[in-house]
C-alpha cells in the first residue's frame, strides 16, 4: 500500500494533488496541530458534517470516499504516512464533501484551520505544496461531478440553471441529474411523490431532501454563511469581485483584520467571464472564475473571512464605540475600524415589457458554462458592444449553432478591445446586426421562445426564434445599501471619491466620509476593467493604514 495515492487516477498533477511529506517535514507540521487516534474502521472524516481542520496520517491508513444518493461507494484516495487529508474547505472549516475512515489503527495530527492558515505563512515551502494540493483537489472534485448536494430536475429548469449557477460561482462541488435521462432518479423522484416536471429536488450528504431551496437556504445548511468571528475587524469589505478580493488580500498579508461580505458569491461579474486575455501575466488567457478563485483562496490563506452569500443592507457611519456597523439582511451586524465599499455593479435592464418575469428562463446577463450548454447548437441573440459582451460572444460561438450580435451602434471600434474585435468579425458564426435593438420578447410557460428585432436605420421589424438572449449593455452601481449614511455619490448613483469641498483631506480612494473607501465599478471615474479594479484594492491598502495608524482600535 503506497503511502499517499488516489485510486484509480490517471489524471495529470496526481503527484502534486496528493504529496507525501518526510520526516523532517512531519515535524514541522507537529508544531501546529494535536495528535488524534482512531481505531480500524473509526470515521474520521463524514460527508456534510462540519470537518475539524487538515489531518495528517502520521502512522497507519486512511481511505477517503464518496457516496451518492443511491448508495454507490467510490473510493478516491488513500493515505498512509506522510499523507494528508483536506480540500480548500478546511481554510474555513466548511463541511466537509467526502467520508473519511481509518483503515487499522491510524495516528493522525489535526491542523485547526486557523492553525492551518498560520502553517501556511510560517512555511513558504510546506505551505506551498499544501495549498497547491488543497486547490487541485477542490478542482477534482468540482470537474469529477461526484460529490456534493445532488439536484434532480430537467436540465433546462430555470431553478435547475439558478441552482447550479450559484454552486458553480461560488466554487461548490455538486451533482446534477436530470430524470428524464435517469431511471434511479426518476424513481427517487417517485418516493418522494415530487412531479419530475416540477421544481427541482436538492439531496444532501445526510440524505435529507431540500424541495427548490432558495440559495440562501442551501448556503446556511451547507456552512457556508459564517457570522462574524470577532466583535470587530480593521477592515470590512462590502463586495467579493477583482477589487474587493486584492483588497482582501493585500490587506490580511499586512496583518489587518479582514471581514469581506458579498450578496451571491465571489468573483463579481468579471467571475463570469468565459476568458480574460488581456489581463497582465497571462498571455493565454484565463477564466474569470480561475482568477477570481485563486485570489478568494489567497485571501483566506492569509485569513481573510469570507461572508458569503451574505447580504448587506445599510451601513451605520455614526460609529457607536467607535466602528462602523455593517448591518445583514439575516440581522446579523458586521462591526469594523474602516469600510471599502467594492459592492460593484449589476447590468441594466432595457426597457422591454416582460423581460423580468423571463430572467433565468432564457434570459441572462452572464455566460458560464452552464449557459453555454442549454444554447449547445442553437441560435442564440446578445445585447451589448463592450468587452464583457465581446468575451461572451466568443465563448458561446463556440457552443452555439448562430451568435447574432445586437449593437445599438454602428461599430464595435469604440468600445470593445481591437482583439476582441478582430476574433468576433473572424467567427463564422457569429452574425453581427447593427444599429438594432429589440423591441418585443416572446414566451410560454417555458420560459423564451422568441423575440422581434428593431433596425433604427431603416425603421423595420422582423421576427426571430431563439430560446436565449444575454444582455451585456452596460452597469448601474449597487450602491442602495449606502443610502442615509453621508457617502456622497454623483448623479448616476456611484460613490464619489477624493478631496471635495465637503472633505478638502479625503484621501484619492476615500469617500465623504472619513474612514469609508471605495474602489472598483462603483466608484466614480474607475476605469471599468479587471486590472485597474485589481490595482484599486492594492492601492486602498495604504489609506487605510494611514486611516487606521490615526485612529486606534481603543479611540471610540
């Protein structure tokens, strides 16, 4: 039996997925866990049930293993000494996705996660091989399909769609089964007296069936929205996309106590962009999901606390002892030294009778995967002419039968990447239209089935079939939560930052009022793009510890 091996893996990486540590190395590990013991068949690790931290085989076995809704056990890997088991949950103490069992009596050390993220910034080297392994396995889990809550509803349901896009952004494995396609679902479906045509059955490790959760539902029951763990932090970070995340960062790296909140998950909108390529460092592109994970995986490193989904509601600047009060829509209040609003913005609705009632049964303001697939050769319609719209015209040519194109312009020159421009106009499937715009949607009871397309040059009409339409035409800020508590914003609903006649001292990033910051989308000015939010979050670092070194934790 070799010490540390997945079963049956024949991937790439399995030796960084799966390292072995040496004596030398067990020793250091030592100093930051207990030793725990466990006898032959002991669980050691139990699907959807809080996991204690990183264990560490020092002598004997451990097997790790999944088991679905039916009952079927598949082994993935198992450990013997020098071994560790864990995935990226364990920096937070989230639930743990897997079964876990000694094999003959077993001698581990539990790393706590806080232990675990001191481990991993004392020890470049261990760190480093231990994160690594933490994201490849996470990574595995999600592409394996294997593990995680179970959704059984057809594929094209719009709570099917919401469900998986919400696990899917906020990087949770889970499992999707569509029972027309599946006779043990449609039989699961049957026992439980649930109309396979109906909303969708959500399953969970415990067996415990959850009929259409809402994603707030599904996020407490799976740990995931955490309450503040201290009575006050240095930092609090409304918003979790590129800004709010180097923020995050940068911040925690310094040693500043960092609390970052987010309505639906981590990444913004820039998480859902199919490919970033023009982003520095990455001369083949990267996924927005990609980079936003590994910066939301950094952050926690360094001890971050992820709120999320959390959703803030107002924030109180009259600072009662002295902090700033971030209050939650599940009552819950975040209390902070310093605010950085990073909330970003959300993409603006046309004016088309009907278009709300038919957002997530065929309309869409974001292009992942799981979009992709429900258009896989179709003929597909999107709204926009800026990068965002431009990524995802790319990436849905390459599923879609038809991409057609709606500019309300007559170019794409001015306000898309020259890159993105050439890539588009060389796809032969994607059909450009104009100086048009859409005028009248069609729809039944699933959801789109049609739209009418407007040409303002020559004032006609025409009708088109199509069962998806992405809008991508530009933002309005999210900035609502801010109303009553003296942050200034400018005409258009985005925080104005920088000295005013109001506040001659402000710093560049700072807003009205002393000690609340903002960066990235919804701030005034900022140049709407990854790098330069990216470069905000890093810069708002240093006024904030300017901010902070004048006002001490003890000064109300």
């Amino acid at each position: 039996m070799s010490n540390s091996s997945p079963l049956n893996a024949t991937g790439p990486r399995y030796e960084q997925t799966f390292p072995v540590f040496n004596q030398h190395e067990l020793d250091v590990l030592k100093g930051f866990g207990k030793l725990v013991k466990f006898q032959d068949g002991e669980t050691i690790l139990k699907a959807g049930e809080r996991s204690p931290g990183l264990f560490v085989i020092l002598d004997g076995h451990a097997t790790v293993e999944v088991k679905n809704i039916f009952g079927q056990v598949t082994p993935i890997a198992e450990y013997g000494p020098g071994g560790f088991m864990g995935e990226t949950g364990n920096l937070s103490g989230r639930t743990a996705l897997v079964d876990g069992r000694a094999e003959g009596e077993t001698e581990a050390l539990l790393v706590e996660p806080d232990r675990l993220r001191s481990l991993l910034i004392a020890n470049a080297e261990i760190g480093e091989r231990i994160m690594r392994a933490l994201i490849l396995r996470r990574v595995n889990l999600i592409e394996g399909a294997t593990v995680g809550p179970t959704i059984i509803g057809s594929r094209d349901h719009h709570d099917v769609v919401r469900l998986q896009g919400f696990f899917r952004r906020n990087g949770h494995p889970f499992v999707a089964i569509d029972p027309s396609e599946d006779e043990d679902a449609a039989e699961l479906l049957n026992r439980a007296h649930a109309d396979p045509t109906a909303s969708p059955l959500v399953v969970l490790a415990d067996g415990s069936i959850l009929e259409n959760p809402s994603t707030e539902e599904i996020a407490s029951i799976l740990g995931m929205m955490a309450e503040p763990s201290r009575n006050h932090y240095d930092v609090a970070v409304v918003g979790a996309g590129p800004s709010g995340l180097s923020t995050a960062v940068y911040a925690a790296s310094e040693g500043l106590s960092v609390a970052v909140c987010d309505t639906r998950s981590f990444g913004g909108q820039a998480g859902a962009s199919a490919r970033i390529e023009n982003y520095f460092g990455f001369p083949t592109g990267i996924s927005g999901f990609a980079l936003t994970a590994r910066a939301y995986n950094q952050a926690q490193k360094f001890g971050a606390e992820m709120m999320i989904p959390t959703e803030i509601k107002s924030l109180d600047c009259t600072r009662p002892q002295g902090y700033f009060v971030l209050k939650t829509a599940d009552g819950h209040e975040v209390r902070s030294r310093s605010i950085v609003i990073a909330s970003g913005a959300y993409y603006r609705r046309p004016e088309i009778d009907g278009l709300k009632e038919l957002e997530g049964r065929g309309v869409w303001y974001w292009a992942s995967p799981i979009e992709a697939n429900l258009c896989k050769d179709q003929e597909v319609y999107l709204i926009g002419g800026g990068n965002s719209a431009g990524q995802a015209v790319v990436y849905l040519a390459s599923h879609a039968r038809t991409v057609h194109m709606l500019v309300r312009g007559e170019s794409l020159a001015a306000s898309m990447s020259s890159y993105l421009v050439d890539r588009i106009q060389s796809a032969p499937n994607v059909t450009i239209h104009y100086n048009t715009e859409i005028d009248h949607l069609r729809s039944d009871a699933s959801g789109l089935t049609g739209l009418t397309l407007f040409d303002k040059t020559s004032g006609s009409r025409r009708s088109a079939d199509t069962r998806n339409l992405f809008l991508f035409i530009g933002a309005d800020p999210t900035t609502e939560w801010l109303s009553g508590c003296g942050v200034v914003l400018d005409p258009a609903g985005f925080v104005a930052t920088g000295p005013s006649e109001a506040f001659p001292a402000a710093a560049e990033l700072e807003t009205s009022v002393h000690g609340v910051f903002a960066i990235g989308d919804a701030r005034s000015g900022s140049t709407k793009r990854v790098g330069a939010a990216i470069g905000e979050g890093a810069q708002v670092v240093a006024a904030l510890h300017r901010f902070l070194s004048l006002r001490p934790a003890s000064v109300a």
